[in-house]
C-alpha cells in the first residue's frame, strides 16, 4: 500500500509539472515498521510502476523483498529520508524536489519569512536554509536531521532544491506546491522591491504557529462557525447499567430513554460538523488497519471472494457490505462475534437491532427448540403461538388490538399502505424523507437523502412511486402543505414515520413531533403508521408509541418481533382497522386486501418472538441497555473531548449515534454540496467503521451502534478503550 502511495504523489506531482525535467524523490512510511517506500534511483517517474519502489528501514540500507524493486536500487537520499522518519513520528510522507523557484532561493541561500497565513499553518515559522552538503551524503542527512526537529514541514537545501513534509501523502504534495507557491511570490517581491518585503508580525507569527502545532485538531473548525465542545470533566463518572441491574426484578418499568436529548442543540452540533472539511485516520493509521484486514481476516476474504461467484456483490444482506470486504462471522454470543479466523468482537450491531437480550440467547433458544421438536419450524396450518404472539404484544401494547405476522418488515410496510388505502379509500402516501422503510415499490422514494425522490428508485416504474410523496425531517410545514395538495389528488390514506427520526435517529425528532402528526392526520383524514421495525420492545415494551403516548392507526413490526430469529414481521392496530386483514381466499366481498406468505407466523418464528418478548419484559432488557447507550454514549463524548474531535456522540437510549462525517445529514436542499461532499464523506464512514473493526468494534456502517443487555459496564468500558485507541489516531490529534 506504501508503494502504491509513493506511485500516485509521483504521478500527481508529474501531472502539475513538478518532476518534469526536475528529478526529485518521494517515500511513504510503512506503518508499523521501522520501513518507509521510496521511489528509485535514476528512473522515469512516468512509466514507474508498484513493483519498481524500493523498501528501506530507517537505518537507510535497502531491504529488497520477493516481488519487490528487483535490480533496481533507491535513491540516493535515502539517507536523508531515514533520518527525517526517525526523529520526526508525525510525519509519514516525503517530497524532495528540485523545483525551479523554490531552487532559486536555494542558489540564493535565502530562507523565506512570514509571509502569509497559509505559509505558517502549513509550512512553519519560517522556511529555512538548510546548510550545503553534497547530494547523497551522510553529512546532507545530518544537516536535514538537526532542521526538521523545529517543527516546521518545508525546507530549502542549500545549491540542492527543497524539502517538504506530511502527515499523510496528499499534506507533503500540499506542503510542496505550497512552498513553491510562496517562493514565486517572495522572489518576485524582493526583485521589485528589494529590501521592502514586509512580513507577519514576530509575535503573530508565533500566536500563529503554536497554534497550528498546539491545536492542529481544530483547523477545520476555524474554518467555520463551530458549535462548543460538549464538555466532559475529567473525573465525572459515567452512568451504570450495574446500578439499574434492580429494575430486572420488576417486570416493563420504563423505557430505554432515561432523559431525552435536546434535539436542538444536537442538530446544530451536526450541522457544524457537516459544514466542517472532514477529519479521518491518518495515513499510517489508515494502513495499519488495511493491514489488519489483510493478514488477520483472511479466512473472511477468502469465503467472500468465493461467495461473489454465486451470490451478487458476494453477500445476502445490505448491513454486511462492509469496507474494505466484508467479515464471515461463525459464532455470536451476548456482547460478542467471533469471526472465521477466531478474532472477536464486540457487537454493537446486533444485527440491525433486533436482540436486545444480546446474542443467541439461550434461555430463548432452548424454549424454541422444545416447541420445534414437536412442531418442526412450519406446519402449513395454525399453531398456538400464532396466537400467544398476538396475545403477548397485545398485552404490553394495548392499542395493537390485532395482529398480523408477516416475514418482514418491507412485508409489513407494503401491508399496512395496502390497509390504509384500502380502509379510507384514498390513494396518496406521505413518508419523511430519508426515512427506511424497506425496499417495495412504494416507498423507495426519498431513500436516505431527503429530497432524493426517485433518485433509488432503479427497475421500479413510475407508476408505483407515482402516489408517494416527501416532507423533509422536523418539517412540520411542508407535511402539512403535502396533505393539503394531496387534497385535490383524492386525499392522503397514509402518513408513515420512523418515530424517533428517519434511519433510528439519525435525524432525532422533537419530543413532541409525532403528537403534531398525530393531530395532522386526524385534521385531514389520513392513518398514521408508526415503522417499528426497529424501536418495538427496543424503546420498552410499549414500544415508542409508549412512550411518546402517541396511538398511531397501524404499527409496522420487524427484527425484535421474533428477538433476531428468521421471517421477523408484521403490523398490527385496532379492531376496527384490521378487520381488512381477514385472511381466507374468497376475501368476503372485496372488503379484505390480499396478503400472504406461507411461512408467515410459523411456530419457529411466533414461538421465539412470544418467548423473546416474555424475557424481556421479565429482565427489562429494554431499560438495561439503554442505561449501556447512555454509559457508552457519555463515554464517547468524553473521548471526543478529550481529542478535541468535531464528530457528534448522542443517544436515544438503546441507540447511539457516532457520526464522524455526517454523510447522513446531507440533502437535496444544498445539491452541490450533497454531489461534491457525498462520497468523500461515505468513505470516511467507511474508514471509521473499519478502523472501529479493527480494534474489535463491530458498529452498523461505522456510525451507529444498538446496545444489548449483554452490554454490561466492563463491556461498554473496553469498548471506550478501543475507541480512545482509534481516535488517537485521526489526523491532527
């Protein structure tokens, strides 16, 4: 990977004209050896290739490896790059050219002052001189060792050419073109008028530069209007899930919320980080992790590669697509995954959601298996925990009066809009966008990205989306307009919400937000659904219908329904609405709508969604791990504290939120920002999510996390240690 990287800044650097008939050396530290890459000796940098770099350790001697450099030898500053790597840690990346400008002032022996802001962020205090010595020596290398340990990141070497240094390759190839840059100007003003250059002030220069060096970190945000830090003092103890551990004796006694998050303020702290250039791992970390993957999950790579010959993209399930390949997991139990190769993790995935009791639960899966040694995962015909499962979420959610199971939760979505329509005879269907609401025809409209309308909506024809429309998140204004608009097209028959914000949150609504809805709904004659799939049983066992004391019409199940088991879905509601459910062929008249599934509600499924829901009201799984979100929570806002990190930790119980990127954020109300920033803040998620599996965090796409009850304080607090380890880590900490 280091040699790639020496590879692209020589074709960068070769595209700008900065080697054209210049000569010059570039390397790239190895991380996590006492090795850096570097291009080699009398060779065109054009037809360079992977292969052609040299390995050197920081005692400047070649070390030529199988499939390496071959015959060809490295520079001859190879020296000099070994001595810069030793005594400067932070740097990671080395431009040596011959520029003609910045080789000007070299003949000249002239250092650059102060000149501008840019310079002194980026280059130092100043550009010295650093004394002649001949091309290749031991006494050029020492002459450049006793210079780089001011600190600063350019260099001008005396009769030679110039020296610039990065944090990662993309900084030295900035460092070099700026450096150039600032010589242009400064040979220019001292042949016009020579002995008048005026520069930044001493004490300025200072205040400046010491700023740079001292907080690095917060560069992005002098940048613009940042929100303050969410402080965190040093010896505040975090909260205990321990301290609830006697809530278990009583059965459903709260919610997974202990108090509610101003959403105000998080929202402003997400939109500073959005208007913010993004902030990622440095380029050794970045590599360290890559190395990660590549030497300790090769049994992962080699299963999936195998996959991709048989199965599109080489996964079944979108929450597996992750970077740089995906993990094959073999076993999970409570707090933990372990993967093909043996190395474990703590899962904070949980798979999407669904197990708050933690992973494989065995008082669960024991109960499961006796009703499956008799029953067998599916009969074709009724079993008695179609019933108990009705039974039991009737009980903890009195307004679910009926129910009916289905296999998934895009299964219960397509239902309940089908219900709607067909119960108020109206044709119009509102969703917030960016919200999920599964993959039907109907409502891959606004996916993710607020505004995006069709923009998701491949293979599926006009005519399905034709009835959907959008309101962006919060905007209780534009839903209003949408229903009144809706009014002239035959009316609204539904309006769909995630009820703590689109994507679990990621959006956090108003506490008071689905009331307003609620009253919305009721104004124009539309059903109000609230998608469950993942806050039902996870809030409480209310659900957030519960807990925000709002009754939605029809409620949309997933996931925890069957507590992580297989065909996990369904929707339920009052009487009155789901007297359209009736099931039968005849559909008495036309006043049922058509649903099916033959492994819909099969004892599998029914008896491990009844036995999950019992346990969880008889630990109160709920309210546990949300006191682990909230400790976990707490103790990322430390952490980003303490780094002085512009990422955004936050909470609604049982699911946190670490946005590094805030990729989610964006939208179509700002298109270019959205089309310019998309994928470079996706990737940095990307990175993030990997780097947090590296350190043995599993989390879902590297910005959002569900806790279990496995989840216990020891858990949560090694976790924050792998989290300290990792944000160590980002650049300019």
């Amino acid at each position: 990977m280091s040699r790639q990287h020496v590879v692209d800044m020589c074709r960068t650097m070769l595209d700008r004209g900065y080697l054209k008939a210049t000569e010059g050396n570039v390397s790239v530290r190895v991380p996590g050896h006492q090795l850096y890459a570097v291009t080699p000796s009398n060779y065109d940098y054009d037809k360079m290739r992977v292969e052609d770099v040299c390995i050197v350790d920081f005692q400047g001697k070649h070390v030529p490896d199988v499939g390496g450099a071959g015959g060809l030898v490295p520079s001859i500053e190879c020296g000099m790059h070994a001595n810069v790597y030793r005594e400067r840690p932070d740097v990671n990346a080395i431009v040596h050219t011959h520029q003609p400008y910045a080789s000007a002032l070299a003949f000249l022996r002239k250092p650059i002052p102060a000149l501008t802001d840019e310079q002194v962020r980026f280059l130092g205090k100043e550009v010295a001189i650093i004394d002649y010595a001949p091309s290749g020596t031991g006494f050029l290398a020492k002459n450049v060792q006793k210079k780089v340990v001011s600190g600063d990141n350019a260099f001008i070497i005396a009769n030679h050419g110039v020296v610039a240094l990065g944090t990662d390759p993309s900084r030295a190839v900035f460092n070099m073109a700026l450096l150039e840059k600032v010589s242009i100007a400064y040979l220019m003003a001292l042949t016009s008028e020579a002995g008048k250059v005026y520069t930044i002030p001493a004490t300025i220069r200072e205040i400046a530069f010491s700023k740079l060096k001292k907080d690095e970190k917060r560069i992005a945000s002098q940048i613009v209007d940042a929100v303050e830090p969410v402080r965190v003092p040093e010896d505040e103890e975090l909260p205990s899930v321990a301290t609830h551990a006697d809530i278990a004796e009583t059965a459903a006694s709260g919610y997974m919320i202990s108090e509610y998050l101003d959403v105000d303020d998080t929202m402003r702290r997400l939109k500073a980080l959005v208007s913010q250039p993004i902030r990622g791992l440095r380029h050794d970390a970045l590599l360290d992790v890559l190395n990660y993957f590549d030497t300790k999950c090769t049994a992962s790579r080699e299963i999936t590669e195998r996959a991709k010959l048989r199965i599109p993209g080489g996964v079944q399930h979108n929450l597996a697509f992750n970077y740089p390949f995906p993990l094959a997991v073999d076993r999970a139990h409570g707090a933990y995954l372990t993967d093909r190769d043996g190395n474990v993790y703590i899962d904070f995935l949980q798979a999407g959601g669904p197990t708050i009791l933690g992973s494989n639960y065995g008082p669960v899966n024991e109960q499961v298996a006796a009703v499956i040694a008799e029953s067998g995962p599916v009969t074709g015909l009724f079993h008695e925990y179609e019933l108990k499962l009705a039974e039991i979420i009737n009980q903890h959610m009195p307004h679910i009066e009926m129910y009916r199971s289905l296999g998934s939760g895009t299964e219960a979505v397509m239902a309940a809009v089908r219900a709607a329509r067909a119960k108020t005879g109206k044709k119009m269907v509102i969703k917030v966008g960016g919200a999920y609401h599964g993959w039907s025809d109907t409502v891959v409209y606004g996916l993710r990205v607020p505004g995006s309308f069709r923009m998701n909506a491949k293979g599926i024809p006009w005519g399905a989306t034709g009835r959907t429309r959008e309101a962006f998140p919060h905007d209780l204004g534009t839903l209003k307009r949408k229903l009144i608009e809706n009014r002239v097209r035959g009316g609204t028959a539904a309006v769909i919400v995630e009820p703590f914000g689109p994507e679990s949150g990621t959006r956090p609504v108003p506490k008071d937000f689905n009331a307003a809805v609620r009253k919305l709904c009721d104004e124009f004659g539309a059903m109000l659904i609230f998608d469950e799939v993942v806050t039902g049983f996870r809030t409480g066992m209310g659900g957030a219908a519960g807990y925000f004391g709002v009754k939605p019409d029809l409620t949309v199940f997933g996931k925890a329904v069957s507590g992580g088991y297989p065909m996990a879905g369904g929707v339920g509601g009052s009487a009155e609405v789901m007297s359209v459910f009736g099931s039968g062929l005849d559909g008495k008249s036309g006043a049922h709508i058509q649903v099916g599934g033959t492994l819909s509600a099969n004892p599998l499924s029914c008896a491990a969604g009844y036995f999950a829901i019992q346990e969880m009201a008889r630990t109160n799984a709920p309210v546990l791990a949300g006191r682990a979100g909230d400790r976990l929570t707490r103790g990322l806002q430390k952490l980003l504290d303490k780094y002085g990190l512009p990422y955004v930790a936050y909470n609604q119980g049982s699911i946190v939120h670490l946005e590094c990127s805030g990729v989610m954020l964006l939208d179509m109300r700002n298109p270019i920002k959205l089309f310019k920033e998309n994928k470079a803040r996706k990737t940095l998620m990307e990175q993030m999510g990997a780097a947090y599996a590296a350190h043995g965090i599993i989390t879902l796409a590297g910005s959002r996390m569900y806790t279990s009850m496995a989840d216990t304080d020891e858990v949560i607090d090694d976790a924050l240690t792998r989290f300290d380890q990792v944000f160590a880590q980002v650049e300019g900490v």
